[in-house]
C-alpha cells in the first residue's frame, strides 16, 4: 500500500501492536479508550469506519476534541472534562508522529493545533478535617461503612478500584513481622506492598466476620463507586467538610496529610502509591510547598502588621 493510501484505523492498529511490548498495561488500556473514541467519532460525526491519513487536517482534531467534550457516555463514566480531552489529543498525536516517521504523511496536522490543559490543584483533607471524619459514628450502617473504606484509603492510599479487589490473602506478614498489603494497581497492574498502619489494620478486623465480607470473600465491603462518593457527600455535610469529599480525596490525603507532611521521603511514598516514577509523587511535594508558602505568607503578613502599629503607637507618643 503506498504512502497516500494508509487509513487511519490501520495506523492504530499498527501503533498499538508495536507497542505491546514497550508500554505498561495501564498505558495501553489508555490508548485502547482513546482508539474507541476516535471509532466512535468516524462514526457519530463523519458517518464513516475508517478516513485515508491524507485526510486528516486541523479541523479533524478540532472536530474531534468537541467532540470528546459533548460526548455523555451511556455507561458509569463522566463526560470527558477539558484535561481528560487533551489526554486522548496527545495520544492521537504520538499515532500521528509514528505516520509521520514513516512517511504516511507528508503533513503534520498537528502543525496548529495546541493542546491546552487546565491547571487543576490535588486537593487533600488537612489532619483536623480528617480527624473530625475519624471520630463521627454513624447510626446507619451503610454510612459507616462507607467512612471506614474511605478511612482505610487515607491510611494505605489504595484507590477505589485496588480496595475493592482486596481479599484476605493480600494482607501478609511482612519482613518486619507486621501486617502488610501486597497487590498490584488495577490501573498501572504495578505491584504494591504497603505496611499497614494501625487505623488501617483496626478496619480490616472491624470487618472481619462481617456476613456481606465473608460471601464475596473480600477484605472489606463492596459497594459501587457511585453510590460510594454519593454517600460521601452526605457525611462530608454531616462532618462538617466544606471540601468536595470524594473516594479518590483520600488517596491524596494519603500522600500529602499523612506521609509527606509527616517526613515520609518521597520516594518511599512514589512506591507506596504505586507509581511507576517520582515525577507523578512530585505534584503531591509542590501542593505540601503551597501550603507551606501560604502559611508562610499568613505569618508574614502578621508579623509586619505588628511591627507596623508597634511604630504607629511609638510615633504617636
């Protein structure tokens, strides 16, 4: 087939063979949501499978980010959101560069387009928030347990989808000769070995003998991630947490409020949480250096307003 005549669809296929073997599960997972996305454009929006590479030009990638945009999916998952659009674009544009290279395409279409990420802040609960969620007791059991799962994940920093798959022979005796979970992310397949801390561990016994535990032969209970963050909100009111309480909060209360501020190194909380390198841990660092600047801005700003009447009332004497 010559240059002129190779099809998008192909490219992808191609792209993603190759790739098999030099991408992490998770990544490739990626690039599959992001190859059915792109079909379902074809589709819905050109009402065609398949257009030649040639074809491809700024208003395409144009077209196809509305697209990720408007799109509602039928299932669970929320709408793409501005950066989970420009996720899908970068992908697109790695196929894209392997055309390139190749000589499938003589254009680059990308030449104009820029992709544009929002800036978004990894909001965390501080240790009073948290504290204060610790110590509610729920009278409706359903509410409790939900507390207690989220609990878990701010003290192992495990997401919704690895608590979820946990089964009692996760937790081993570790070469300290304390309780630890060994799994692997649902998300990345990395393998994790946590040493659990002991609010962690009184959840695991909690739910021990708990009938609902013992039928699905899980750690803790299961219940679906959105009726989880739905009751979230609920005991967020209740706790009084003016934050948007969500499963997935926890996990960044995990890396920021209880390890990072507490002197954990980061490099022990990258394997902790399971990430394949620092670089993602290190957004965690620079929100604890945000917060640090803004208390340090607070102080600052009361020092100098005491050194300030100080003089006033020195001067008007």
């Amino acid at each position: 087939m010559s240059a002129n005549q190779q099809s998008l669809v192909s490219l992808i296929k191609y792209h993603n063979d190759i790739m098999k073997t030099q991408l992490e599960w998770g990544t490739l997972k990626n690039y599959g949501t992001t190859q059915k996305y792109i079909t379902m454009f074809l589709d819905k929006h050109l009402r065609t499978s398949d257009v030649f590479l040639s074809q491809l030009n700024y208003k395409f990638l144009v077209d196809f980010e509305m697209f990720l945009k408007a799109h509602q999916p039928t299932d669970h998952q929320k709408p793409c959101g501005q950066n989970t659009a420009m996720k899908h674009i970068e992908r697109f544009r790695k196929m894209i560069n392997m055309a390139i290279k190749y000589e499938w395409l003589e254009k680059d279409p990308f030449q104009k387009f820029k992709a544009s990420f929002k800036k978004t802040s990894r909001e965390s609960l501080t240790m009073v928030e948290l504290t204060r969620i610790e110590e509610k007791v729920f009278t409706i059991p359903k509410l409790q347990q939900v507390k207690d799962l989220f609990i878990f994940s701010c003290y192992t920093g495990l997401a919704y989808a690895d608590v979820m798959k946990l089964k009692p022979s996760d937790v081993i005796l570790g070469m300290d000769g304390k309780a630890w979970i060994t799994t692997s992310r649902k998300k990345t397949d990395m393998p994790v070995r946590i040493p659990l801390l002991g609010k962690a561990n009184e959840i695991i016994k909690t739910y021990k003998n708990h009938p609902a535990v013992l039928a699905a032969e899980s750690l803790l209970p299961n219940i679906s991630n959105q009726k989880l963050n739905s009751y979230l909100k609920e005991i967020a009111d209740l706790c009084g947490v003016q934050k948007n309480l969500t499963f997935h909060l926890a996990r960044h209360t995990f890396a920021t409020t209880i390890t990072l501020t507490n002197g954990v190194p980061i490099e022990t909380v990258s394997k902790l949480l399971g990430h394949s390198g620092i670089r993602t841990t290190q957004i965690y660092a620079k929100v604890i250096e945000k917060k640090v600047s803004d208390d340090m801005e607070v102080l600052r700003q009361k020092i100098e307003g005491v050194s300030l009447n100080i003089t006033q009332t020195q001067t008007g004497s």
